[in-house]
C-alpha cells in the first residue's frame, strides 16, 4: 500500500497565506535595503583604434565657425544701424532751431543783395544789361524754363522789371518772418532763381549754394521755429495728428532733407580744400596773398596790407583754411572739435566777408552751418535772450536814499 498524502493540511496552509490580516492589526512591511550609489565611472580610455582629426577637417571646422560668428556679428550690427535709422528719421523733426536761423539769415542775405543793389538794378541785371547779349540769348539754362523765365522776360520793360524786382523783396521780408512759409517758399524760389540766373557775369558760388539749399528747404520745415507760423501753430495746433501717416511722412521728409544739405556742406568743404591742395599756389603757402592785392577782392587796401605783411601769417592762413574745410566733417563728431571747427569756420567767413568783399556768400554759407549747432544750444540761447529782454525792459527798482548824517559847524 502506499503512504497516505497529506493533503489537508497544505490546503490548510494555502488558506492561511490566502487570507487578509485580521482586522484592527497592522503589519508593516520592512524597508526594502537601498543599494548605495553607484561610483561614477571613469571614461573609457581611448582605444588605441580612434584616429584623431586631421589637420585640414579641423581647420575647415574652425574657418567655418569664423565666419558664422562673423556673419553673426554683421546682421547684428546691421539690425542695430537699421533701429537706429528708423528711430532717427521717424522720432521727431531735427535741426529746427539751426534750420529757422537759415531761414532767417536767407532772407536777411535776399533783402541786403536787392538792397543794395536797387540803385543799379537796371543797368546790372535789367535792360541796361543788354550789352552782354543775355537778354536776347541767356547764358544759363534756368531763363529757358518757364517758371524761372519771370525776370528775363521783363527784363526790356524797366517799370515791370522794378515791380518784379519789388516783389521779390516783399518776399524775401515774408521769408524772415515765416509768414504762410509753405506758400512764399515757391513762389520766392522761382523768382530768385529768375532774378540770379538773369545775368550769369555777376555771380558767385554763393548763388549755387543759395538755390541748392532752398530745393531742400522746400521738403523741411524751416518755419518751426521763431516765425510768425510757429506762433500760429501754438493756437491752433499742428495740420496733422501726431504720429499720424502724414505726419510721419513730413517728418521723414524734413530730416532727409537735413541729411542732403548737411551732405552738399560736407562735398563743397571737402572738394574745395582738395582743389586747393592741387595749386602751387596753396602749396607753398602765399595763396591767401595773391586775392587780397588786387582791386576785385582787395576792398580794404590797407587791411589786406596789415594782414599779408607778415609772411608766416599768410602761410597760416593759406595752410590753415585747407586743413579746416577738410577736417570739418571730422569735428562735428564730438563736442570740443565741434566748437573749434564752428568757431574756425566761422572766422574763415567772416573774413573772406570782410577782406573780400563777399558778405552775401559769406552770410549764405554761415546760414547753411547754422545747422550744425544742435537745437538744446540754441534753445538756452533764445531763452537766455529773452530773460535779459524782459530784465532790460522791466522798471528798476526806486533807489532809497541813504541817512546822511548831519553836518556840524564847529564856531
């Protein structure tokens, strides 16, 4: 027989593994062991199968990253020109005080050449002026074009000719006032271009630069300042809204054309100093001498003699302005260069105005460098101006006498 099996008892024993904990006990399981951390390992040691790179990959690798860095650091500096562009045209009109100057001393230098020449207007821009055959065929090409053809048209008609002539200078006073600007602008344009081409023997390189500059004012706005337009855009506020399309359009348009005559300044300084420099004249330094002792230019005999009778002097002189009209551009970039190079080419007009006889192209080129002194400058100009207006025209105080202490007589 075999032995019995003892199977109930192992279900017995699978029951009670089966079962759940009685209820009311609480068995805690054992923490489970943590392991510890691991090691770090080392790096696996290089094999002595790996190749290194070669030279050529590594240095291809290498100009590579150059000029990505490079190209990087180009569309950044393009990005931050770009910003700085857009925020210089866009965010407000530049120059209005230097600009309001040139408007004034434009007009001032219009009334004193019509001025001054009323007496002669006749003989040298009308129909005494024939003699030179520009009445029947004109030299310049402006009298061709209709709306420069005013003055050449009238110029066999005395009487038309003077109330043309006259016109112009109401004009030119409206232009120092800035009254209706955008309206006079034009009309004054076309007729002193007119007037000035008329007779080409009796003009200078001022005129060129006259005309040049008023083109561009025509796009500015020179009228914002101390004129009888900007008092009346106080009261009643500007044309358009700002920041409005317009008014942005008209602000582009302003600093642009400050940008182009502040251009043509830098190209005639520029390109006149590198004329000179040319000139054996100019190069062994008695250049300044040589105008001053004839009778065209020489207006003041005995000045131009005080001045050109000390050699040195005249080399200063001649080396001197080539080196200013070349540098100019240069010193407007900071502030010390700038007051030396406004102050120096300051004097140099001055005294091509006063040794040469050439105030009117001295006072056109002094207007166009007006430009340059920035709008906080003239601002405490104009307003340290007006205080000692107001102080010159206020009541001084009463003076209180002093108590003069009596006198005695000694009998």
């Amino acid at each position: 027989m075999s032995a019995p099996v003892k199977t109930s008892a192992r279900k017995s024993d699978a029951k009670k593994r089966k079962d759940p904990a009685p209820q009311g006990t609480t068995t805690s399981a054992p923490a489970p062991a943590t392991a510890p951390p691991a090691a770090p390992r080392d790096p696996a040691p290089a094999t002595a199968n790996t190749v290194p790179r070669s030279l050529v990959t590594r240095l291809l690798s290498f100009v590579s990253s150059m000029i990505a860095g490079l190209w990087a650091m180009v569309l950044s500096a393009v990005d931050r020109i770009s910003a700085f562009i857009g925020d210089w045209l866009f965010n407000g009109k530049k120059a209005l005080y230097g600009l309001a100057v040139t408007r004034i001393l434009f007009g001032v230098t219009a009334v004193g050449l019509l001025a001054s020449n009323f007496g002669t207007r006749l003989y040298t821009f009308g129909s005494g002026s024939a003699w030179n055959g520009e009445l029947a065929e004109p030299v310049s090409e402006f009298p061709k074009i209709w709306v420069f053809s005013a003055f050449h048209a009238a110029m066999g008609n005395d009487v038309l000719y003077t109330a043309l002539y006259l016109l112009l200078g109401v004009l030119a006073v409206l232009f120092v006032l800035g009254w209706r600007f955008r309206i006079v602008l034009p009309v004054f344009f076309c007729l002193w271009v007119g007037f000035i081409e008329a007779n080409d023997m009796v003009g200078d390189q001022g005129d060129n630069m006259f005309r040049i500059a008023l083109l561009l004012l025509l796009f500015a706005d020179p009228a914002a300042r101390w004129s009888l337009d900007a008092r009346r855009r106080a009261k009643s506020g500007e044309w358009f809204a700002p920041n409005s399309q317009p008014a942005l359009l008209g602000t582009m348009f302003h600093n642009l054309a400050l940008v182009a005559l502040a251009a043509q300044v830098f190209f005639v300084y520029a390109s006149g100093a590198l004329y000179k420099a040319g000139g054996a004249p100019w190069e062994e330094g008695y250049a300044v001498y040589n105008p001053l002792q004839t009778a065209r230019f020489g207006t003041w005999p005995v000045l131009s003699d005080l001045v050109t009778a000390w050699g040195p002097m005249v080399t200063i002189a001649s080396w001197g302005s080539i080196l200013l009209q070349v540098a100019f551009p240069l010193m407007l970039l900071t502030r010390p260069t700038r007051l030396i190079g406004l102050l120096g080419i300051l004097s140099f007009h001055i005294g091509i105005a006063v040794l040469m006889g050439l105030p009117w192209f001295s006072l056109t080129m002094i207007a166009i460098d007006a430009i340059f002194i920035r709008d906080r400058t003239w601002g405490r100009l104009s307003a340290g101006t007006k205080r000692r207006w107001q102080e010159a025209g206020a009541a001084p105080p009463p003076a209180t006498p002093e108590a003069v202490p009596p006198v005695r007589t000694v009998v």
